[in-house]
C-alpha cells in the first residue's frame, strides 16, 4: 500500500511540472505460458524429474512501468532522468524494491553522458545501460534456458550508487565506463561489493560491435564466518566480445567471453539451479573460470522473425575456491550446451506474440569428496503476448 501511494505522488509530482520538461509515462506488459521439463540428475528425491506448466511474467522482455524525462538547459545541455520498475504481470507482485531496473540522473553534453544513481551494468540487459543483448538474437530474455546471452556470458546485473559515463559518438564509436560504489552502508569500503566496468560499441549501418572488461571487487570481511579464508576472496575479471550483422536476409549474432572468479549464480540456466542448493553452503560463493561462445540468427519469415540459437559454456571451479574450502570443491567441472528456436511476430508496433522451443543440457563434474555427476537437462516451449505502452 505503502508503495502504490508513492508511486501516485510521484506521478503526481510529475504531472504538475510536465510543462518544464518532456516527461514521458512508459511501460511493457509481458505474460505467457509455459511448459518445463527438467530433470536435475540428482539423487535425492526432492529433486525427481518434473513437468511443470505455468503462467509466466517477462519471458520476452521483464514487465515495467516508468518514467522518463528530460530538461533542455540550453547551450547543448541537458538534464534528464530515468525512473523504471519491474513488476510480474501474472500476479502484480513488485520485484525487489521500487524503481529497481533503474533509478537515475544524468546530464548530457558535448561531452557526452554522465549519469548517477541505480543503474545496470552495461553487462546485462536491465536498464538503459546494458549492451550485451547485442550478442544474441534472443537478447537477454526467454527464460533462464534458452539460448540468450546471460545463460553463457553472464550479467553483471544491477547496482546501487553506480556512476556511468558515456563518450560521444565517434564515426560511429562510444566508450562507456562504470563504477558502483556499494551498498549504502558501506560505500567504496572492503565491507560491499564493489564493480568496475569499461566498455566500448561501434555501430556503421549493418554492423554492431561490442566489446567489455568488467571486474567486481568482492567484499572481503568475513561477517558471516561462512569461509574458511575470507582474506583470499579473489575479485572477478570478465572479458565480452560480439555483435550483429545485418545482411538482410538474415542478421546474424554471435559472442565469446572469458570469465574468472564468476560466481555461478549469475549464468542462468540448470547447473547454477543445481549449485545455488545442492552443493550446501555455496549458493552464493561457487565461482568458476572458463569461456563461452554464442551463435545465432534471426530470419525474417512471413511478417515475423524466425530465430536460431546454439551456446556452450566451458568452466571449472577457479583458483580461489581451494584456498576459500580448502580444496573440498577446487575440482568442479561445467560444461554447457543450449539449442534454441524461436518465432516473433508482430500483431502491430507495439504489441507481438512470440514461442520458443529449447534445450538445455549442462554437465557437472565434482571429481572429489566422492559426490556423483550429473547431467541436469530442461525441455521447454513458450508462448506469450507482449504489449508496449
């Protein structure tokens, strides 16, 4: 309740100042069905093979409202904002707290963008940040199996106190960089989890390049006591590279990436699933090195866009999860595989309805303590209606 009034003042904030500059109410509706399949190999019978059937929020693009506005300053100055919630549509729940994807102010001038607030990595797909969608035809959406970007590279997600700044344009080049300082309580200190970020696209008619180095510097107190050397926390180290090209009778995508210290937890899919339970006490610590590839197409076909993804993700466990457990999960291995078809088709411009067909096959070797493998595998079809406002 608390919340829905806020929202009302704010627009009702909004509303009496729409004369000073362009204030913009947006938003995206996204709600489907789907049909899963998974089967997590594991040998407890909490975890039996299953069939489930549900209806689903933001399987083509996460449900939100927000609002957007900017302020001509005069001599090439602007000042503007961007205020943006995401909701699921199939139980009108909030996600997290308030203005979640996105909570910002930024100005914008001859010498580009500067930007201050909540504000997504420009590794991700949330916020007006993110760039690595641009390596796959199916963005960085259609659930946690399919063939999209954060299933095999990764995102870097969300942060609060973040400061981004975007280059001017180029011939067609920009440089981005990021830096979010933590949580409140401990900003820019070794108590939060800090993220660097630098970037940079080149966009020329059919192609679009994007290519990123990112690093979160872990928290390294130890306030839970749950590891067993918290001053041998390692900070992650990401490398990005891919695009799109479009030669009109197809556009292909394609990505590779290389990742150390990448906490499982951020790769979509069924082996992060296994790991944020099974593996008891790593749900939030399990970090793994290795690369990852991403191909795929879309074609235009009878008014719509047929699309084809293959990704495969190559990892094990990295350097510092023998210091962290004392060897006891240094020898995690993880392969990936996932296959995707898909059809979007427009009903008008600002409403499509889309299906996907995919599969998703993971592999996870623990080669110690004795523990069993398994091969976890997910079958899934989608089908959702999505609306723009």
């Amino acid at each position: 309740m608390k919340k829905t009034l806020a929202a009302v003042a704010v627009l009702g904030a909004f509303a009496g100042s729409a004369l000073a500059a362009d204030v913009q109410l947006y938003g995206l509706v996204d709600t489907g069905v789907r049909y899963l399949h998974s089967d997590l190999d594991v040998d407890d019978p909490a975890y039996d093979a299953k069939d489930t059937f549900s209806m689903e929020s933001g399987m083509l693009s996460g449900s939100r409202w927000g609002i957007k506005g900017v302020e001509d300053l005069g001599n090439g100055l602007t000042v503007g904002f961007v205020l943006e919630d995401g909701f699921n549509s199939d139980n009108g729940a909030e996600k997290d707290q308030m203005f979640d994807r996105e909570s910002s102010l930024f100005i914008q001038g001859g010498f580009g963008k500067f930007a201050m607030g909540r504000i997504g990595s420009i590794n991700g797909g949330t916020s007006s940040w993110g760039k690595h969608g641009v390596m796959s035809a199916f963005g960085t959406s259609w659930g946690s199996y399919a063939a999209q970007a954060d299933t095999v590279f990764g995102g870097a997600g969300k942060w609060d106190n973040m400061i981004a700044y975007e280059t001017p344009n180029f011939a067609g080049f920009k440089v981005f960089a990021q830096y979010g300082m933590g949580s409140n309580d401990d900003e820019n200190e070794s108590r939060s989890d800090r993220y660097y970020a630098l970037g940079a696209s080149y966009a020329n008619g059919p192609l679009n390049l994007y290519l990123a180095v990112d690093s979160v510097n872990y928290q390294s107190a130890n306030a839970t006591g749950a590891l067993d050397n918290a001053s041998d926390i390692e900070d992650s180290l990401t490398v990005r590279f891919g695009g799109n090209y479009d030669f009109e009778v197809l556009k292909l995508f394609g990505g590779v990436a290389y990742f150390d210290e990448a906490k499982l937890s951020t790769f979509s899919g069924a082996a992060s699933d296994l790991a944020n339970h099974y593996v008891e006490g790593l749900s939030k610590n399990l970090k793994v090195k290795g690369w990852s590839i991403g191909l795929s197409t879309s074609i235009p076909v009878a008014g719509g866009s047929v699309l084809f993804g293959a990704s495969y993700m190559d990892a094990e466990s990295s350097d510092s999860m023998d210091d962290l457990y004392a060897g006891e999960y240094a020898n995690i291995d993880l392969n990936r595989w996932i296959v995707s078809a898909g059809y979007d088709y427009p009903l008008s411009k600002r409403t499509d309805v889309y299906g996907v067909v995919t599969y998703n096959q993971d592999s996870v070797d623990y080669n110690t303590k004795g523990e069993a493998d398994e091969d976890p595998t997910v079958f899934g079809v989608m089908i959702g209606l999505r609306h723009k406002f």
